[in-house]
C-alpha cells in the first residue's frame, strides 16, 4: 500500500514539473523557406507558417514532384544565430531512400519523428506527386534534445540524382525561461 503511494506521489511530482517545464518553454516557427531549383521536376504550392495562437504557429508545405525519383539524398544542417548563421551541432548527409526504409541515423531519426504524423512522405522510393507537410507545429515534449536558447535555422538541401534539386529551410526559435516554473 505504501508502495502504491510513493509511486503515485512520484508520478504527480513528474507530471506537475512536465507541466511547469512546459510552460516555461517557447518553441515555434519565426520563417520558412522553400526554393526549387529545377521546377520542372520540383514545384512548391504552398510553403507558409499559420498562426494558430500567440504562443503557437504552424508550416503548412505542399510540393509536386512531377517525375518518379528513385535516388534522393538529404542534407540536414542546424545553424544556430550568431552574428549571422553559423553551424552549430548537426551537419549530416544521408539516403533518404534507405532511411525511411530503416532509420539508421539518429539525428535524422529525432527530425523525421518531429513531423512524421504531419506528412505522407513516410514510405520508401520512388518518390512522386504531391508531397505535403500539413498542420505541423513544434512541441518541446516531443524534442529530446536540450537546446540551449537562441533562434535556429534547420537547412534541408534535397538531391535527386545527386544534383541539387530543391531546399527546405525552417527557421524557429527556443527560448527557455526558467523563471516562469515557480508561481
């Protein structure tokens, strides 16, 4: 019985520092950028940041790719600000093919599963018609990473054929204001 208590006591304790946690944590999107550069095989319809409420906004992206494409690699970079944007901790090149396929990185892993249930790009090559990330926005319970406060750019530069094709880069910004835990 007593047991039953200490765990219970626990998981209250967990669940109200979760809740405080969170709301000391600002995490949303300040831009998005999307440029194809061959826009006879990539053509982007929708590329926008939605504001929802004050504290929350979310990216809305719809392309086409008009031809099948069987080859694609991804380049995944996080800049962090700084007298301008400067590389911070991530800098990876991968097979986007054989990672959805079996996610072998583990940062690409945290990034995909970030927004995997916001879009239909989740099954293997070869890659065509409407790709959409829709109704996506950031959640700090769902990051497993300590960032430490700043504005941050993630750069996304597709290769298909290995030739650049189009990029993806999302601007956000993480501030942790600790202060705000305790009432």
């Amino acid at each position: 019985m007593r047991s039953t208590f200490i765990v219970i006591g626990v998981f209250l304790l967990w669940i109200s520092i979760k809740l405080c946690y969170n709301e000391a944590v600002v995490f949303k999107f300040t831009n998005a950028v999307c440029q194809s550069y061959n826009e006879s095989w990539v053509h982007f319809n929708q590329c926008r940041l939605r504001a929802v409420n004050r504290n929350r906004n979310i990216l809305n992206i719809n392309g086409t790719i008009l031809h099948p494409v069987n080859d694609v690699y991804l380049h995944l970079q996080i800049l962090k600000r700084a007298n301008g944007y400067k590389p911070w901790l991530f800098n990876v090149s991968l097979d986007a093919c054989r990672f959805v396929k079996k996610a072998y990185n583990p940062f690409a892993k945290l990034i995909f599963s970030l927004f995997k249930e916001f879009s239909n790009f989740n099954h293997s090559c070869p890659y065509v018609g409407t790709q959409l990330v829709q109704g996506f926005y950031l959640r700090s319970e769902i990051l497993q990473l300590v960032f430490p406060s700043g504005d941050y750019l993630l750069a996304m530069t597709w290769y298909f054929d290995k030739k650049p094709q189009f990029i993806t880069n999302v601007y956000f910004v993480f501030t942790e204001d600790l202060s705000k835990t305790s009432d």
